[in-house]
C-alpha cells in the first residue's frame, strides 16, 4: 500500500436491541453526540443500496453516532419514531429528533448531516 492514506474505519453500529438503542440515545444526550439512525430491512432494496454510502458517511464524519436499525427486529423502536417507510434516516441531538429523510437519497441526507453537524455548536457560559 503506497502512501498509507486509507480512510478510517466505518463506524457504523448495528443496533439489534432496545437496550442498545436506550444507551446510544442517552450518551447523545450527555455527551451532546449527534446520531444519524438508518432505520432498514433488509428485505428492502434500497436501504440496502444505501449501506455501502451510510458507511462511507461514517468514515466522512467521525464526531457521529451511526446507527442502523432494522425495522423488523426492532419493531417497537420504529413504531417509537413512527418509521413507516425504508429507508428512513433520523438526525438525533440530545435525545431529540432534529431531521427525518425517508427514500434513498445519498446527496439529501449528506446535505442535511453537514447541517446537523454546523448546528452542533457548544455553548460557553
């Protein structure tokens, strides 16, 4: 490998129970870590055409929580956040939903990251 400039690792996390789900929402809200959730199935064709880009997002933007639920598994959660349709893409900021996209489009839900990111500013008092 010439260079050694690989991208970092994806850090994307299956989220397979409610309990990791509750641990993830309440480290967002302490540690102020914003989540873009991708909620799936995968019997569904387009949130699966969507993992390779959710991964690639990941890598882009380290300082996110990126979650994947699938709806099948998890179907309270969904039912929570009233996902009916997949793919569904939430931003969440501490413990609130702040953005929803539903459908399979990589530059809308990239746009709307880098904006959840630009409002993630801290405040000193």
């Amino acid at each position: 490998m010439e260079g050694d400039q690989e991208k970092p690792k994806p850090t994307v996390v299956n989220i397979d129970t409610a309990q990791s789900w509750d641990s993830y929402i309440e480290q967002s809200k302490s540690n102020g870590t914003p989540i873009v959730a991708h909620f799936c199935a995968s019997w569904c064709i387009p949130s699966l055409a969507m993992n390779p880009f959710f991964e690639e997002l990941a890598s882009d933007f380290q300082d996110i929580a990126f979650l994947t639920v699938d709806v099948d598994d998890l179907k309270d959660i969904a039912s929570k956040y009233e996902v009916k349709a997949m793919p569904t893409f939430l931003l969440i900021k501490e413990g609130v939903v702040v953005g929803r996209l539903v459908g399979a489009n990589p530059e809308e839900i990239k746009k709307r990251i880098e904006t959840h990111l630009q409002s993630n500013t801290q405040f000193v008092v």
